[in-house]
C-alpha cells in the first residue's frame, strides 16, 4: 500500500467538497474492494474519503411502494433486515449470499453499486427490479447506471446516498458461483411487476451486468419455469475465461434463470 | 494407562490447545532485535536475459540497508541450490542439472524467479525500493508445453532440447512379448494436472548472524531442518554445520512444499551476515502461488494388455514429467523412483516398462507434493483398470480381485517387494460399507431427478517410508533415509523425546508422546516431544512421504528398548536382584517371583544419584539414543469407492458417498489417523475436481490468486465413511504402515472414474471443473446423436 490522506467527513456536501479539492482521491465505502487493491498496490489514491462517520447514509425504511435503502447500508444489516424481508426476500437472499461474513459485515450497497464490479450480485438486483439510484446530485434509472465493467453514470463529485427499489410481485436470485472466487459466474435476477419482466444478469458479460432479452421475451407471456425450455442464448458478448467458456455462459444463463423463476414462484 | 493414553487410543491433540488459541510459535512470529526485512524483486518474465540490473537508485531508497543481486553471491563464493538425487538417462549417462542459483545470475526461467534482495528496515520501505531497480530484460519465447519443449529455446545451455533426462525402469523385451499375446489391450491417455501447494502458513525465513561466536542461526519453515543446514552447508555454502544452526518451530502445514531448500532462506540468512542485521522475509499469497515448488504435471500414455480371461499380462508406460525451470531439492526423484515402482499397484503383473522423460519449463520448479509420485502412479493404474473393465464388460470390482496380488512377500517387476497386505479384506469392507449391491437402484432414483449418478473405484497402494538407505543411495539418492531419536529420562522421570522427525499438522506431541506412555507406562503428560532444532536435536532426516510413524518412531522404540534394558540393570542393584530376575511392566521394574519393585521413576531416580551402583559397575544416568534404518518400504493399500451425481444441465458434480478402506497396518491413534484420511481425500478430490495451475502461452502464472484457484472447501465433500483393516506391516517393530499420503493417493481416480461411469465415456481431465464435465456430457450427447 503506497500513502494517502485520509478524511472523514461527517456529511455528503463535505465529502463531495473534499473530492472536488482531491482529484485523485477514492471514496472508502466498505473497503471491500479499494483496500485489498490498494494494499496490492493496484490503486494508488492520493486520499481517502470515508462515508463511515457520514450522517444520514445508512438505513432501510419503506416508502409507499419502494424499499429504500441507504448507500453505507452493510450487507449483512440488508441481509438480517425484516422490512426487506418482508417486501423483497430475494433482495435479502442475495445480500446474504455476497462474499463471506467479513464482507458482509463490512461491505455497503452503495460500494458495491459504485464499483459496479462485472461479477458482483448487487447490480443484477438494481436493474431487474428497475431500482433508481439517489445520488447527492440526482436521480439515476438503473438502466442508465450501469455503464460497462467497472463503470457507471456517477460523475466526479457524485456520492451516491440511497437506492430506491420498487416492491415486485414477484423475484428471485440464483447465483452459479465461480468455483475459485465464488463470485458469480452467472447471476441472475428475475422480477415481476405488474406486467412487466425483467431479466438482469450478472458474472456473465465482458460488459458487466446486462438485462437478457432473450429470457424476458420467453418470460413476457408467462412468469414460468417451462417458459424458458428452449431458449437460446447468444455467446457474443460473454466472458471467456480458464472457468467457463463464452458457450458455457450462454448455455447457463437460461438455466439458472429457470432456477431463479422456479425459486420466485415457489415464495 | 495404556487403555486411554497408549497404542491405539484416541488420545485428544496436546498441541492443538496452543494452535487453537493462537499460541502456536511460527516462524513469521519470530522477531530478533534489530531486524531488517527483505523483499524480493520477482521476474515478470517467463523467460529473459537480463541485459542490465542497476539497483543504485534503490540502494539511496529510503530505509534500504542493501541491495544484493546473483553477482555478490557469486563475489561471495555462495554456491547454487541443489538437486539431491542423481538420475541417469537409459544409455547411462548423468541427468542434465542446470545451475540454480539463488539470485538470477544474467537470466530469469519463470515468473516469480529471484531477481535481486532489497533489505531495508521495513517490509514497506523495501517493497518501494524495489520500483527503483532497474532491469532491462531480454525476452525470450518461454517454454510452457511439454510436447514443444525441445523445440526450445533451450532453458538452461546443458539441456539444449529441454530434457533433463529420458529415463526408464522394467523389462522392455518381457513387456512386448506380454503384449505380443495379449486378447485385448487397453490404451489410455492422461493428464496429471498441476497442483500449487498452499500450505494454510506461507513459506518464512528469518536470518540471524552472530559476530561474536561466528554463528548463523536460521528460523525457517522447514520439514527438515536438519537437511537444510545440511544443504546451506556443504553445497550452498553459507557456513560448516556447527556454525549454522536451523529452527523450524511451529510449521502450519507442509505438504511436501517446505521439504525444499529455497532461494529465499538461503538469501536472507546469508545477507543476515552482509548487513549485519537479522533479515526476515514471509511470503505473502501470490508469491507462495508463484514461487513454492508446485507438484504433479504429468502427461502419460499407458497400455494394459490382458489374456482372454481378463487377467494382466504386461503394462506399458509412457510418462512426460514438468520439472519446471530448474530442479528442485528432491524433483528429479519424484517422476522416476517414487513413481514408476508404485505402477504394479495392487496387481500381480508380470511385465512393466516404464519410460519417463523429465522436462524443462520455464515455470515454478515442480517437486514432491502430498503422495509425491505415488498419487500420479495410482492414477495411471486405477483409471486404465476402471477402463479395462469396462472394455471387458467386467465388474470393475470383480476385475480388480482377479488380478490382486495374493500371496506375499510379492516382488514385483519394478523393484518393490511388498512384505504383506490383504486386497481383498480392503475390497470386500468397502463393497459392504458402500452398499454397491444397490447403486444401480440410486442411478436410477438419479436420473427420475435428471441427474447421472457414476461409481468408481481406487484400489491403491503406497509405499511410505522410502527407504533402505544403501537402496535409494544405489538409486541416486545423495542422503540416507533412517530417523534417529533419543529419549531423555529425567531424574524424576519425565521423558524428553528428541526426534528427527518434523511435525507440521500430523499431531507428533500427541502419537509420539502415546508410544512413550504405552512403552514406559508413565503419564502421557510426563512425555514431551523435541523437535525442529539442529542445536537440541541430533541430526535426523524429517517428515516427508509418511514416514514420521514407521521410521520415526521405530527410531523412538528402539531408543525406548535401550531405556528399559538401562533401566534393568539400575533395577538390579536397587532391588539387590540378579539382572535376568528384573521384569518390567506397567511402568514398574519387579523382580520376579516378589512383591519386590520400583516405579519407574523411582529406577530413574536410582540411575541419576547412583547410589547403589558404582561407576565400575555401571553408568549413571538414563538417556538413550538409536538411529533407524528400515529395511524396506512400508505399503499402505486401500480402496476407495467414490460416487458422484452429476447435474448435467451445469455439469456440478456432488460427490454423493465416499467409502474409504485402508490398511495402514497398527494404527497409534485412530482419531489422528482418520485426520489424515479426511485430509488427503479433501486434497485428492481437490486435485480430481477442483484444482489446477494454469499457464498461459506466455509463460504466466493464470492461477495466482484464490481468485483463480480453486481450493477445495468443506461443503464441496460429503462426511466419510471410513473402515480400516488391519494387516500389519512385517519390517518394522511397531507394525506401521504410514497414512499421511493415502487419502490424497486413492481419490483422483475414483472421482474421475465414478464421473467417467456417469458420463458414458473416458475423455475427462482433471481438474473435472462444472465446465469440464458439461463439455465433456456436449460430446456425449453429440456422440449419441450422431450414432
């Protein structure tokens, strides 16, 4: 790990303040990611600005129909969390299925969003259940989000501070976990409200999460397991890697959403 | 006392309360006063010269105390590291050995090879030093395929097509006149995938010179510390063996990997001298992934002919062996002698030819590993008898039991004779606990679920104990392979044990300590075990290939023989008795036919203040040592039944059963024995299903990270059913066998067999990964659609 500065700000307006002055500075959610990088000498920033002590960032309430939850809100306090729970389970099931306890004890939502890491789980849930990113700027449609590996709509400057998640009728997530880093190798988010279905995958795509038209179309006319017999997905696009080949991706993404609708049906 | 603490009880680990606590004393836990720290400047390149190397800049780094490169090694006359056993090529000629030494002298061969020491007075302060090395690197095309190797370019300039040497072992004339009358011969082709260590402790070293009586003390993770000063000694060169003294303390885990003598310990107890400071380094992750002596990395072609009965009539072996860059402490051996005598496995065959060429790579050096040539041999064998079988439209079982070996001793036509075993014991044990008579009722319970279910078998057999000594030293070996002990009784008669043996998780303190009890009927908790010290220690040859038991403590037996014939005599001139009258038992010398005795403690105390004896008659004292040469191997057998249900719509193999039989012989502790089986099966289905170093052409290492490498974890394995039989072991007093190797020997073949019985067919390789098995069910069911 090289040196940096470290602050703690205890509002957004002055951590926002403080990345204007430090261009080179990293916001420190988690940890979960930035540190191990840094203590691999991969990242080098010049200063860190930790949300920890930063009012009014963590917390989940219900607000009419959506699940809102703050950006500094742990995994495992997502994970336990009776509202979410009680409106979206499979929002609660994937957070308790994020790394191991260290992480999910220590590892926030709006990290996780933030880094928008290809094979992380959080993302496949923002963009199926249709979730709206708040910012300290603005507000941001998930489908406007995520911008490719690594990537997002966030500019410089911008702190994310909630997550709104609209309650389905209907989700699941089924993970099939990379057999080294148990990260996902395919994910897959399946939601259903009101008529509409979506699809998002994550782990699979050399552009990070992606919705999968092919399994909605197949899902648009019935919410069904047997919906998906059949359906084909494209390799063009996919990851290839020494743990699943481009073809493999492809052929495990309907498969795991059928598990993931079965599992949605069965709540 | 004996019942609870004594042979055969499963006597509660001693040394498990410092470990569980956070007591245990490792070598990275050891901090000497003034300490600098090294950090290693690693290649990035698989293959280079180096052009140029200025480590000025980094010398005026902040903190840096030194900066040490292959040239002051070689100005300080510090000689290369060392391959200890000597193979020769078929046409008798010498193995081709290039120079290792411990700093890159005007060339790096792998990623993570040893480009220069920064010493500086934190790790931190060196590691920034080491961004101001300058290198200028020649590439060259690395060389990371077995079957291209020799088209080069050569790694080394004495082994011009990359071979190290193009051995063999049988009768050729005999084995292609078997195959000349065979019915049916089966042909196979496999790959023994590479493994990367990953001992839960990474390799550490900590250097200490002492101006004042000229003695360098190194703390290192060693299963052999007195082999390492050995080595650092007479060939390295750091300082003759009184001066040199090697601690290896608490060690978390070897596995073969820490029997080696590395670049990194020799260089920081050298520089410990050059910078008149202890020097420490710890690997961290990716530098144990990179640089510890990986293990396996065969390519084998093998050919079993067999009469219209279905019995074996010869075995043909071809086998490519990766060495890696440069030859290891012990690597020469592993493909060639601890491999290729394991080939007639449990089988009385009777002819085998074996020919093994071992290869240069510009990759990590490859070394003994957990079963070191023994799993690759198993593997070879189960798989093409589990295949053979099948061609037969035989039981897999019913064909192993015709061709067992029956009658011992059995010399077979690769150099082992085996004193004694019982197959077919193991085999029946194992059908019962596996309930095979009902597997065909569960594949069918299986696929109703959509799933394929596979059975497969390993019948193996290990040889521990790797040994005479004037045997192996006919074979190559440059040291013997005895173990010496010495039992301390003190006066008021506790026991010290000093052995050279290693312990690094195989629980010593406790089964050593069980022996001692049950022999001298004292108190388990009035033993204690010394160990990993050349300075408390005598010199004794350490832990490595199961050998701690049925050498190890054969050494403490016979030490302990001598305690209680001293002891004798002390109790004769304490009971005023004749010698030959004294009897001992139950931790009591009595004479016989009286009501007349001693504890033992009390005949210590009689030996030591010598009262009643005078030095004419006999001498005081009670310590005794013995060295213990065996005169043969041990062999461990088994037979493991493993099924599997596969998942075919992700290719996810659950392993359903696993039934492991094993006949280690007497067995000390049941419970630490069990360990060790759960161990090694968790290791071997690692290997079958999990784990593989992988390449790119470039030569770097893809697998570096726990990211990429798979472990095995706990939920992948289902709770064992373990059995044992007992047939023991004829050439040693204690009747042991070995079983720290087993577990990891038997389960690669019965993995791949049960997933090759699931699947219809045979083209699988290890690791059998989700993607490997849907791939290889995509063949099959093209196959089918197709035919």
């Amino acid at each position: 790990m090289y040196a940096f500065s470290y602050h703690s700000p205890k509002t957004v307006r002055q951590a926002a303040t403080l990345l204007g002055k430090n261009p080179d500075a990293k916001v420190l959610a988690g940890g979960q990611t930035l540190l191990p990088t840094m203590k691999q000498r991969l990242a080098s920033p010049s200063a860190l600005i930790d949300l920890g002590k930063a009012e009014g960032l963590s917390g989940i309430e219900v607000k009419g129909r959506n699940v809102v939850i703050g950006a500094m809100t742990r995994h495992a306090d997502v994970a336990s969390s009776a509202i979410v729970g009680e409106a979206i389970p499979a929002l609660a099931a994937l957070a308790g299925g994020i790394g191991d306890p260290a992480v999910r004890n220590r590892g926030t939502i709006g990290g996780s969003l933030a880094n928008n890491d290809p094979a992380a789980d959080y993302p496949s849930a923002v963009l199926a259940l249709n979730a709206t990113i708040i910012t300290n700027k603005r507000k941001i449609p998930a489908d406007e989000f995520f911008q490719g590996m690594f990537s997002t709509a966030l500019e410089e400057g911008e702190v994310i501070v909630k997550v709104s998640f609209p309650i389905p009728s209907k989700a699941a997530y089924e993970k099939f976990p990379n057999p080294a880093s148990r990260y996902a190798m395919v994910g897959v988010f399946v939601a259903k409200k009101g008529s509409e279905t979506r699809v998002a995958v994550t782990g699979a795509g050399s552009d990070g999460v992606f919705r999968s038209a092919e399994c909605e179309a197949a899902l648009k006319a019935r919410f069904n397991p047997k919906s998906l017999d059949g359906v084909k997905v494209k390799a063009a696009g996919l990851n290839s890697d020494i743990h699943a080949s481009s073809e493999y991706r492809a052929h495990l993404i309907p498969v795991i959403a059928k598990r993931a609708v079965a599992k949605a049906m069965a709540k | 006392m004996s019942s609870t603490t004594g042979i055969g009880a499963s006597v509660l680990r001693k040394e498990d309360i410092r470990f569980i606590t956070g007591k245990g004393q490792y070598t990275d836990d050891v901090n000497r006063q003034g300490q600098a720290h090294a950090y290693f400047l690693r290649s990035p390149h698989a293959h280079a010269t180096i052009k140029k190397l200025d480590v000025s800049a980094a010398k005026k780094a902040a903190g840096v105390l030194d900066v040490l490169t292959g040239d002051d090694l070689a100005h300080d006359k510090i000689g290369g590291l060392i391959c200890g056993w000597m193979i020769h090529n078929k046409d008798g000629s010498p193995m081709k050995a290039g120079a290792h030494p411990a700093l890159a002298q005007g060339k790096v061969r792998y990623v993570g090879d040893h480009v220069a020491v920064i010493i500086a007075e934190t790790y931190a302060q060196a590691k920034d030093a080491a961004e101001l090395v300058v290198v200028d690197y020649g590439v060259l095309p690395a060389v990371v395929d077995m079957n291209t190797a020799s088209k080069g370019p050569a790694i080394h300039d004495v082994a011009p097509d990359n071979v190290v040497y193009d051995w063999h072992l049988g009768d050729k004339a005999a084995t292609e006149a078997a195959f000349k009358n065979a019915k049916h011969i089966t042909k196979i082709d496999l790959v023994n995938n590479r493994l990367i260590p990953n001992a839960m402790e990474p390799r550490a070293a900590v250097g200490d010179y002492d101006a004042g009586t000229e003695v360098f003390t190194l703390y290192t993770t060693s299963q052999n510390p007195h082999v390492a000063r050995l080595v650092l000694s007479a060939f390295v060169g750091i300082a003759p063996e009184h001066k040199l003294r090697v601690i290896a303390p608490d060690v978390g885990g070897g596995f073969g990997s820490k029997i080696f003598i590395y670049a990194e310990e020799t260089v920081c107890v050298w520089a410990s001298k050059r910078v008149g400071r202890p020097v420490k380094w710890t690997a961290d992750r990716t530098e144990a992934f990179l640089s510890d002596a990986h293990g396996r990395d065969h390519i084998t072609h093998a050919e079993l002919a067999t009469d219209e009965k279905g019995k074996i009539l010869g075995f043909r072996v071809k086998t490519k062996a990766n060495l890696g860059a440069y030859l290891s402490t012990f690597s020469s051996c592993v493909p060639t002698y601890l491999y290729a005598p394991l080939l007639s496995g449990q089988y009385d065959i009777p002819a085998i030819y074996v020919e093994v060429e071992g290869i240069y790579t510009t990759t990590a050096p490859v070394d003994a590993y957990r079963g070191a040539g023994r799993p690759e041999a198993t593997f070879v064998v189960e798989r093409i008898m589990e295949k053979t079988a099948r061609e037969l439209g035989q039981d897999p079982a019913a064909f192993r039991r015709k061709n067992f070996v029956k009658s011992f001793p059995h010399q077979t036509p690769v150099i082992m004779c085996y004193d004694t075993g019982n197959y077919s014991a193991s085999l029946d044990l194992a059908l019962e606990m596996a309930d095979y008579k009902n597997f065909g009722k569960r594949k069918k319970e299986s696929a109703k679920n959509g799933k394929l279910r596979g059975i497969g078998f390993s019948a193996y057999i290990e040889a521990c104990g790797i040994a005479p000594s004037a045997a192996v030293g006919s074979l190559g070996a440059g040291v013997g392979l005895w173990e010496s002990a010495e039992v301390r009784v003190n006066p008021v008669g506790t026991v010290e044990v000093l052995t050279g043996s290693h312990s690094h998780g195989q629980g010593h303190e406790t089964t050593f300590a069980q022996l001692v009890s049950d022999r001298l009927g004292i108190d388990i908790n009035s033993v204690s075990i010394v160990h990993g010290d050349t300075d408390k220690v005598q010199f004794g040859m350490g832990t490595y290939g199961s050998r701690s038991g049925s050498v190890g403590m054969s050494a403490i037996s016979k030490a302990l023989d001598k305690v209680i014939a001293k002891g004798k005599k002390v109790a004769s001139y304490a009971l005023e008795a004749s010698e030959k009258d004294i009897e001992f038992k139950d931790g009591r010398f009595s004479v016989a036919g009286t009501d007349k005795s001693l504890a033992f403690g009390e005949v210590a105390l009689q030996a030591y203040i010598a009262h009643k004896f005078t030095g004419a008659e006999l001498e005081p004292g009670l310590k005794e040592g013995a060295f213990y040469d065996p005169t043969n191997f041990t062999f461990p057998s088994g037979v493991h039944i493993c099924e599997v249900e596969i998942d075919p719509d992700t290719g996810v193999t659950t392993i359903a059963k696993w039934t492991a039989v094993d006949d280690f012989g007497n067995v000390i502790n049941p419970m630490i024995v069990e360990g060790q089986v759960h161990g090694g099966i968790a290791q071997g289905v690692g290997q079958a299903l999990f784990e593989g170093a992988h390449y790119d052409k470039d030569g770097q290492l893809v697998t570096a990270s726990y990211m990429d490498y798979t472990m095995p974890r706990a939920d992948n394995l289902p709770s064992f059913q373990i059995g044992m039989t007992n047939t023991p072991c004829t050439t040693n007093p204690l009747g042991l066998k070995g079983c720290g190797e087993a577990g990891a020997i038997a389960s690669p073949p019965a993995v791949i067999n049960a997933i090759t019985d699931a699947i219809g067919h045979e083209n699988i390789a290890m690791p059998a990964t989700p993607l490997a098995v849907w791939t290889a069910i995509q063949s099959s069911a093209s196959k089918l659609a197709a035919e």
